[in-house]
C-alpha cells in the first residue's frame, strides 16, 4: 500500500533567474567602497501588512549607479491581485479597482523586477516588511528567494541619530520620528508625492544618498562598514 503524501514545491525545479541570483552571491565580498556597488532602491503598495495574507498591488524601482541616482533605469508596475476590492489599502494609494483589473499579474511582473534588479543590492525604508513580500512572491513564482543583501535607510535613521543626537538604539524612537516622509523633511530633502511605489522609492534613494555622504565624512567607506553602524552606531561625525 503506497501512502498518501502532502504535495510540496520543493521537487520543483528552481527557476534560472533564481539560481544564478543565488550563485553571484555566495561569495559576495562586502569590502570594497560603496560606490563600486550598484543599488536598487524600492518600494512596494500591498493591499494590507499581513505577510501570509495581503497581496503585492504595485512595485517600483530605481537605480544607483557610481552613488548617483539614474534617471534613465527605473521600474513602476501596477499588479493585478487575486481579490479585488476597493480596501482601505487602495484607497490610501489612491489605485482604484479599475486599473487593478486592466494590471498584469504577479506572474508576469516579477520575473520583470528580478530581472531589473539583477545582482544589484537592495535598499527600502523598513526594507524588511518588503522584502517578506517579495520573496514570498519569488517562492511563488519562481520557486526560490533572492540573495541580494538588502539595507535598511530606516536603520541607517537609527545609527545616524544614535551617533548626533547621543540616544541609545531602543530610546527617543517616538520623539524622533523614523517616517521616510518625516526624515526626509527633517534634513531638507526633495518631498515626492507619498503612497506611491516610485515616488517613494524616489523618496528613499535621496534619504539613502543623504546618509551615505555623512557616512563617509565619519570614515564609513565599504558596505561591510555600512552594515556596522547600524547596529553599533560606532562612527564619528565630522
């Protein structure tokens, strides 16, 4: 008698743009300065904040080359979910059913980002809710999860003011807004329209850049010293 068994993807085979993603990056070297790096600063709508429940309705992207924004390479998609309805999700991002419906579906569009990404590293404010999104949707499609290291410009937020404005990691976070739209009008930086994918990927690269170059004024010159002073704060200004 054969038993009964649960089906699993993992007898599936990985798709191509997953296993030379993972393979790029299993010797990655962090040492070298940033501007050797290439970024991909971006952000995702969903229809809510649950991970295992909410859907990817709109991604956007844009490129950093030499630690400068490229206008010439960005990526905006609008995704067609599984449910559509008018939630309190699309209302905020003010995308209405009707352009839901006439969106491609996530099969279709994250092969796309992939793509567009490449072997590039990842940056997002709050990077970690994103990327719990997206590789549940590479999962899903592409029967894998991305390698690419992501940095976080919120936790960057934290190390730049643990260090200026003399508080410890967990203090001062309520008194000191963390917001991309508040840190972005507390340093004078370009304010885009909120609640878009591009925008706020926009939103993000200047807020990224902006601490990149006060960064390397403290002596930060790799990615593995960027990595550093967001957990330990241990830099000087100057």
């Amino acid at each position: 008698m054969i038993g009964r068994f649960k089906y699993s993807r993992w007898f599936e085979t990985q798709h191509e743009l997953i296993t030379k993603n993972r393979e790029f990056f299993k010797d990655f070297d962090q040492t070298r300065p940033l501007q050797q790096y290439n970024f991909v600063v971006f952000d995702m709508e969903m229809t809510g904040m649950n991970r295992k429940k909410d859907e990817i309705i709109s991604i956007g992207g844009i490129k950093i080359r030499n630690l400068q924004i490229d206008l010439g390479h960005t990526f905006h998609y609008y995704i067609r979910p599984q449910k559509i309805n008018h939630t309190e999700a699309t209302l905020v991002h003010r995308i209405t059913p009707e352009q839901l419906r006439e969106a491609p579906p996530l099969t279709e569009v994250i092969p796309k980002f992939i793509s567009f990404i490449g072997t590039d590293l990842l940056v997002g404010h709050y990077v970690g809710l994103d990327m719990s999104f997206l590789h549940r949707a590479t999962e899903s499609v592409l029967n894998g999860t991305l390698a690419n290291p992501g940095i976080d410009t919120m936790r960057m937020a934290k190390g730049y003011k643990r260090v200026m404005l003399g508080y410890y990691h967990d203090r001062g976070e309520t008194a000191h807004k963390l917001s991309l739209r508040d840190l972005s009008r507390e340093f004078n930086l370009p304010v885009f329209e909120a609640h878009d994918a591009l925008e706020d990927a926009m939103q993000t690269a200047y807020l990224f850049l902006f601490f990149i170059k006060k960064f390397k004024k403290g002596g930060l010159v790799s990615l593995r010293d960027l990595y550093h002073v967001g957990r330990s704060g241990r830099w000087t200004s100057r």
